[in-house]
C-alpha cells in the first residue's frame, strides 16, 4: 500500500516524487465532495440528541426508546464516520494524499501509491452513490417518502430531504476528484 525509498543517508523517508498539482477547479471540486456529508450530519445529531425530527409511529417510539442510549452513539458515529471519509476526498487533491504526513505512526512520510488512492476512492464513490440514491428513492427522502407513513412529512419533511439531497453530489464528487488524481498520478509518473 505504502512505498518507501531507502538510500544510505535516509530509512524510511519518501523521494520527492514528480508530482502535478491538482487544477484549482479539482480542488474546488474536492471541496465540495468533503461538504456533502455536513448537513446530514446535522441532520442526525439533531435526532440523537432528542430533537424531534418529525418521524411518527413506531419508528419514532422505536427510536426514542434508544435515546439517549446507544442510538445517540449510533447516530454520532455514522456522523463521524461519514465526515471523515467526506474529508478524505481532500486527500486527493493536497499533498498529504502522495506523501503520508510524517506524524502519522509506522507509515508517517512514506509514498502513497496511486493504487492504494484510487481503488478505495473510486469504490467509495460507487457505494456513496448507489447507496444515496436507493435511500433517496427508497422512501426515507426524497419523492417517495410520501408514500411512507413514517418519513417525516410537511417541515420536517422538506428540512430531512434538503439535509440529505447534498449526498446526492458526493459519489459523483468523487469520481470526478478521483479519475483526476488517477490522471495526474500517471502523468508525473512519465
């Protein structure tokens, strides 16, 4: 996954590598991948932390009974989880996504191959995407949550669907950021 370059004045030090920056607009567009994940993360802290959202019947009773307790765990995890996988579409356009930061334990200043990049970004991307759109069009947002006596309807309705329509953007963020990254990375390569 890593890539080292021994010399005899250095261990475990990368080489400089030849390296084309991203483009401004990729970096823009990074950027707002890494955004996407924020206003459905608000979205569930508010619900973990007992803010009613507007769900009813026995989804609401199910879910309050499970706050506080481990839903709010739950809820604050995938929070983070997602704003932290969001953040890493960074990586693909700042340094540190070549060149490990040198505090990082056992891998800090080593060569990111590209492969170790763009097979878990390109995956992330095609999972992001399908996922976000079956969830969309599945009933919990979007056109057919009036159809699900349960989704939130009217306000909280419309509030869950436009904290959740930006993850929409972000597998195609994604790919986007990623097949220029692939790009770059075999154009320094020559």
């Amino acid at each position: 996954m890593l890539d080292t370059a021994v010399t005899p004045t250095t261990s475990a030090v990368a080489t400089p590598l030849p390296y084309r920056p991203a483009a401004p607009w990729a970096v823009r567009v990074a950027k707002v991948a890494a955004l996407t994940a924020v206003p459905s993360g608000l979205w569930r802290v508010a619900l973990g932390v007992g803010i009613p959202v507007g769900f009813s019947g026995a989804m609401e009773r199910q879910m309050t009974a499970h706050m506080p307790g481990w839903a709010t765990l739950y809820v604050l995890a995938l929070s983070a989880l997602a704003e932290t996988l969001a953040f890493l579409s960074l990586g693909l356009v700042r340094p540190w996504g070549r060149v490990t930061p040198s505090w990082l334990p056992l891998i800090g200043g080593r060569r990111v191959r590209p492969w170790a990049a763009v097979v878990p970004a390109g995956l992330g991307a095609v999972a992001v995407t399908a996922l976000t759109f079956a969830a969309g069009f599945g009933g919990w947002y979007g056109p057919n949550a009036m159809g699900n006596p349960e989704a939130p309807h009217g306000l909280a309705g419309l509030a869950m669907t436009l904290c959740y329509a930006p993850l929409l953007l972000w597998g195609p963020l994604l790919a986007i950021v990623t097949v220029d990254y692939h790009r770059r990375s075999r154009a320094g390569a020559r």
